[in-house]
C-alpha cells in the first residue's frame, strides 16, 4: 500500500463512510497543529463561515446550542457570543484531543463552552433538548451522514435549526480547477509541514472533492426524519456551504 493509500481513512474499507476508528486516530495526531493550520490553510476565511452559520441560525440570546464534531471549539465559540451569558452552547467530539483546546480558548474569549466526549450518531441527550445544533467541516468525516443528521435533529426542539458547514467543490469549472491544484499539491504540503500530517490533508483533498455538495446535499438533508426546509448558501463560488434545516 502506498502512503497516501495508508494515510487514507477510506482506504481498504468497504464500509460505506469514512472508517471512525481511523477518523479519530487521525484527528488526534492532528490536534495540536489543527487551529494553527487552518488559520493559515484558509487564510482565516474560515472564521467568516463560521459567522455566516452563526447569522443563519438564527441563534439569540438565552438560547441553547450544540456544537458536534466541534474539535478545537471554533464554531462553539461563535455561538457562545450570540447566546450570550443566559444561553448555553455545549462541544461535542468523538476526539478527546481534538475538544481540549476548547475551555482554555473559549475563557480567553470571554465565554465558558463545557466539552463532552460523544459521537454525533449517538448523542448522549433527550429529545427536544437543544435550539439549534450544528456540525462544521464534520459530516464529511462520519460514516452514517443520514444517521447523524437525524440524532442532531432529535435533539434539537420543533421550530429549532440544524446546521452543517462543509467544503464542497467550486461551480465554475475554470475556478474549480485552480482550487483542486491548490487543494492536492498545496494543502498536503502545507498543512503537512504545519501539523507533520501530511496524509491528513491528502484526506482533506480527496475527502472534499468526492463529498455532495449544494442540491445534492440538501437533498439527503431535506429526506432526514424531522428536517423540514433545507436552505443551502455556496461559500466562495462553493469552496465551502453551509446548510440550514428547520426541525418539524
Ligand atoms: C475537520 S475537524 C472539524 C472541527 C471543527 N468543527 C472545526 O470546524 O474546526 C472534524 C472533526 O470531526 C470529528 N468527528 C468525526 N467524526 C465524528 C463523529 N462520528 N462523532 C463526533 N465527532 C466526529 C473529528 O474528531 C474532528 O474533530
């Protein structure tokens, strides 16, 4: 088997999704380089999605969010500011490494974000429980992408939202070319240089570009149990998209 082959979390697997095991195994070598290239990989683009998601949600003061596959807690943060100190926002993340920058960065946001080990096909809270639940550049990586939806939606109470931030690939067949020379030959480089992973920006690349996208996502999102209205908004010509379902 060749590096990239190895490095590959759906490599060698006839499972239908990417493999948990290897999911998690690669985020925790990831983890302390994670914020550090992202910021750099994105240019720090990625903070404007997060707000976008933020804004679609509709999330208000008071209010209680569920960040899942929330890793470093970027998104958790977020969410934090616009509850404010009434509401409550919990991180979930099936990678205890991944979660443990969240409490120190959150207080130094001013904010208190509490992070509970859990994967998002099996969330450990009742129904109803949550205003608005949501997963960033998650869904990609879980093997049971209907199935997670679902345990998000459960969770989150009639009239509330759940939202999905994910890469997807660009629209305009010229653009979109120039980003995948830059997502296989740069990102694994870079990202590789800045975390000593390079396999798993290989994983991003190929990851990314094989993931549904804008109407085909919605799609599979709109035929979730309890998701009524699906809204689909393209990032960057369709870099990256965030979705807004409505729970019925
Ligand atoms: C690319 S990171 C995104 C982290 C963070 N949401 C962000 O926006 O930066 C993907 C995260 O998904 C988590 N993850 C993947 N599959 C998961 C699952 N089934 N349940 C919970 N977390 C999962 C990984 O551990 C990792 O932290």
């Amino acid at each position: 088997m060749n590096a990239a082959r190895r490095d590959d979390p759906t490599a060698e697997t006839d499972r239908t999704g990417p493999d948990p095991t290897r999911i998690r195994a690669m985020f925790a070598k990831v983890a302390p380089g994670y914020d550090r290239a992202n910021d750099v990989l994105s240019v720090r683009i990625h903070h404007r999605w997060r707000r976008t998601l933020v804004r679609m949600s509709g999330a208000a003061a008071g209010q209680r969010v569920l960040d899942c596959a929330s890793g470093t807690g970027d998104l958790a943060i977020a969410f934090a500011h616009a509850v404010g100190p009434d509401g409550a926002v919990v991180a979930t993340d099936f990678c205890r490494e991944m979660l443990e920058p969240t409490p120190g960065k959150a207080a130094r946001a001013g904010v208190a974000v509490p992070c509970s080990v859990a994967d998002v096909t099996a969330l450990p809270f009742g129904d109803d429980h949550f205003d608005h639940a949501s997963i960033a550049f998650g869904i990609r990586n879980v093997a049971d992408v209907p199935g997670a939806l679902a345990e998000m939606a459960r969770v989150t109470r009639p009239g509330g939202s759940v939202l999905v931030l994910e890469f997807g690939q660009m629209r305009t067949p010229v653009l979109r070319g120039a980003y995948r020379c830059y997502a296989r030959h740069v990102l694994p480089r870079l990202g590789g240089w800045l975390t000593g992973q390079p396999g798993a920006y290989r994983y991003l690349e190929s990851s990314s570009a094989a993931f549904p996208c804008g109407d085909a996502f919605a799609r599979i999102f709109a035929a979730v149990p309890g998701i009524t209205d699906v809204d689909v908004r393209p990032r960057m010509g369709g870099i990256a998209y965030v979705y807004r379902g409505v729970v019925g």
